[in-house]
C-alpha cells in the first residue's frame, strides 16, 4: 500500500509539472520566433495562478467586461461531462452486446462481422458529424419531424447528435478491441474447465470471459483517452455545443487553458486511483 500511494504521488507531481509546461507552450512562440524567456515567464505565471484559483477572471466578449471563470464555467464543463457520459455509456452497452453476439457467431458470421467493423472503424470523426446531420434533415424534409437539432446556440443545447456522434467515433474502437481478445481467450484454459463442468455459452462469456478482460479494457481506454477526447473537441466544434472545450477555444488564454486541462486530468486520476484499490487482483491477471 506504501508504494502505491508513492507511486501515485510521483505520477500526480509529474503530471502536473507536465500539465503547467503545456498550458504555457503558447508562450514559447513570440513572432513566429521561440523565446524561451518568455515561455518561462509564462510558466511562472501558471504557478502563481494555483495560488488564486479562486479569483481567476476572464474576458467575456458578449458582457465587454472581465468576469470569475469559476461561475461562467461551470455549465460548460456539465454540458462536456453530459456528452462524454452519455456517450461511454452507449458505446461501452453497444460493443458489450455486439462482443457477445461475436463470441456466439460462428466462423462465417464472425468473419462477416470483422469485415463490416473494420470498415465503419476507417470512417473519420468529420464523416459521421456530416451523416447525422444529413438524415435530419432529411427526416424533417420527408416528414416535417423538427424535434432534434443540428447545431447550438448560446442559449440552445444540442446534446442528441453530439451524443450519437462521439458513440459512434468510440463503439468501433472498443469493438475492435473486445473481439481480439475475445479470440486471444476463446481457448483459455480456465474456459475449457468451464466448458467441461457444463456450463454453459452465454453464462461463460458475461461471468467468466469478461471479468478477465474487464482491467485489460480499462486499461485500454486509459491508454486511448486522448483519442475520445480529441474527437469530442471536433464534435463540439463543429455542432456548436457549449462545452469547456469550445469555451477555450472562444477565450484563448494560458490561465483557463490549464485550469482546461485540470479539469481533465484531475478527476481522471482520482477514478484512476480508485479502480486501482477496487478491482479485485484475480482481474487484473497478474497486470499490474
């Protein structure tokens, strides 16, 4: 226990070294010229900024007037958290059910499967954005239905379309990986103890075959986070939504950009730490 709460300090003290370097970067280009003069006031900056977390203000546009970010920020941050949520949660119950019925498919359909997710997987962010909004419109022309948007407003949310989109940027991706490991386990011995005791298909994948690869795959989306989030920067974009991301990109400023990244990585750390106490070692196969 010592030495995982050694480890994790060191990794939470590296990160935020590594989080104040980033936020600064914009400040090591002067001109078009570095100067790490500058880049190095900046991070001092940065530093003195943790010190009046309370009190940070910026410039609001729309008011022409310098407000605290704090009470601005928070319904961006909810509307990102909203999205982001919603759409893990979809995509990981999609690949779940789409794993499963990969594993009791035989060779013929698993091959069919494959080739049809290999190809959706190739289908870029921007396409699926354009899609979706294509079929509404559609919809509305064929039937007058009016009832999802298509882009936001400052007072409009448009979740529908954000959330669909960014489930399907995510669901090819887990479902890549759930059905290579899922022919990696296919002759694992611990599943052919099972099968010998009678046991049967679906209660050996969800209480047997996915328990063992439930770590592997977090560890896999731990790994890959800044893919889904990177797609969900594009999907604020370009549908207007009122997240903390295009909040930043509205108010370019080295202070709200750190306390942007905070925001990211902190809590993601925290959940960190707690699956690591809480997964049980038998899961983690030996993974450490």
């Amino acid at each position: 226990m010592q030495s995982f709460v050694i480890r994790k300090t060191i990794q939470l003290i590296m990160a935020l070294l590594v989080l104040l370097g980033v936020s600064a970067l914009p400040g090591l280009i002067v001109q078009m010229r570095p100067d790490f003069s500058n880049y190095f006031k900046t991070v001092e900056q940065q530093l003195k900024l943790l010190t009046t977390w309370d009190t940070l203000t910026y410039y609001n546009a729309t008011a022409a007037e310098n407000r605290l970010l704090f009470p601005d920020l928070e319904p961006f941050v909810q509307e990102t958290l909203l999205i982001f949520s919603s759409a893990l949660i979809c995509s990981a119950v999609a690949a779940l059910l789409y794993a499963f019925l990969f594993y009791q498919a035989g060779p013929k359909i698993r091959s069919l499967l494959t080739q049809v997710t290999r190809t959706l997987e190739m289908v870029p962010d921007l396409f699926w954005v354009i899609f979706s909004q294509f079929i509404v419109i559609i919809l509305f022309k064929t039937t007058g239905f009016n009832r999802i948007e298509i882009a936001g407003g400052a007072d409009d949310h448009v979740r529908f379309l954000p959330i669909l989109t960014l489930s399907l940027t995510t669901v090819f991706f887990f479902i890549k990986w759930l059905t290579g490991r899922i022919q990696e386990e296919q002759g694992a011995s611990y599943l052919e103890l099972a099968r010998a005791k009678g046991i049967q298909s679906p209660r050996l994948f969800w209480q047997h075959l996915l328990p063992n690869l439930f770590y592997r795959f977090y560890l896999f989306f731990r790994t890959n986070i800044i893919t889904i989030l990177s797609s969900l920067v594009v999907i604020e974009y370009t549908f207007n939504v009122q997240g903390m991301f295009r909040f930043i990109l509205i108010n370019q400023d080295f202070s709200i950009l750190l306390v942007l990244l905070l925001l990211i990585y902190v809590p993601f750390f925290i959940f960190d730490t707690v699956v690591e106490l809480c997964i049980p070692r038998s899961w983690k196969g030996g993974i450490s």
